[in-house]
C-alpha cells in the first residue's frame, strides 16, 4: 500500500504554515513593539528640545558675563546692578559715542533682545552688585514641563517657565 506524506496515520490532512491565530498574534506583538518605539522617539525629541533651549540659556548667561566684564566701569558704578526682565530703550552704541551708563543699557537691551528671539518666552535678569557678585537668570517657557513649577526659579514665576540661574563674579 502507498502512503502519501500529506495524509497522517489517522488519515487526516496535515497543514503546513500559520494558521490566521498565529498570523494575529504576531501582527499584535509586532504593533506593540513599534508603538514603544515611537514612544522611545517622541520623548528622545522632547528631551533633545529641552537641551536644546538648556544650551541656548547657557550661552546667553556667558554672553551678559562678557559684556558685564567689558564695562568694568559701568560695574563700579552699579549699572548692572539690577537688570529686569524688560527690554529698555537704548542708545545704539554701535555708531554712537556712549558712556559706561548707556553701554549698560544698551547691553541689557540687546542681551534681553537675543533671549526673545532665541528662547520661548525668553527673558533675563541680573541682580547683584561687585562686592556680593552677579545671579543671572534666564527664563523661558518650556511646554514639557506639564504645568509644574520650576523649583529653581524665584517666587512668583508662571508655570511652565524653566529657570537657568548662574553665579557670576566679574
């Protein structure tokens, strides 16, 4: 007698391959598995935007350090004493004779100027004098924080506002 190999000793059909349970199932671990990393992208993008702006503070803290460094005068004379969150008017002392008052203003006003076009919601501020050194803040609005409170910031800042505070003595 001949025994065809498709026929099992029962006499039954095998079937060889997937069956549509299997094929489901693995189409489900598969989903799965490419929503985690879509999760894992999503949080590496927010995470590199939030450096991103990290980086931008840092640079902008160096940048008013410099120019308070390159008007010593102005620094004895208290001018950056307390410089607020504003953009003042200033004199352009790019093509204008300026004394070391109006350099401070006009340092305040371009430094403050870089920080709202750099930064969401960017604004600075310095307090201090010579003899206690300098804090410099830098603060702008980062959407990632949830609504929460930057604990570093000073009291009475928005939510949703990172702070970069930095010690500085010229």
């Amino acid at each position: 007698m001949l025994m065809n190999p498709s026929f099992n000793s029962i006499g039954s059909i095998k079937h060889y391959g997937f069956s549509m349970l299997e094929v489901l199932i693995t189409v489900l671990i598969l989903s799965f598995g490419l929503l985690g990393m879509a999760s894992m992208v999503t949080t590496g993008m927010k995470s590199n935007l939030t450096a991103h702006y990290r980086s931008i503070a840092t640079q902008q803290t160096q940048d008013i350090a410099d120019r308070i460094r390159a008007n010593v005068t102005g620094v004895r004379n208290g001018s950056y004493n307390a410089l607020a969150n504003n953009i003042p008017a200033s004199s352009d002392c790019v093509v204008a004779v300026c004394d070391t008052a109006q350099i401070a203003v006009y340092d305040h006003a371009q430094w403050n100027t870089a920080n709202a076009r750099l930064l969401p919601g960017g604004t600075g501020t310095v307090a201090g004098n010579l003899a206690a050194g300098f804090v410099i803040t830098v603060m702008w609005t980062e959407k990632e924080m949830g609504g929460a409170f930057d604990p570093g910031c000073p009291g009475g800042t928005p939510a949703n506002t990172r702070c970069f505070l930095t010690r500085f003595s010229p």
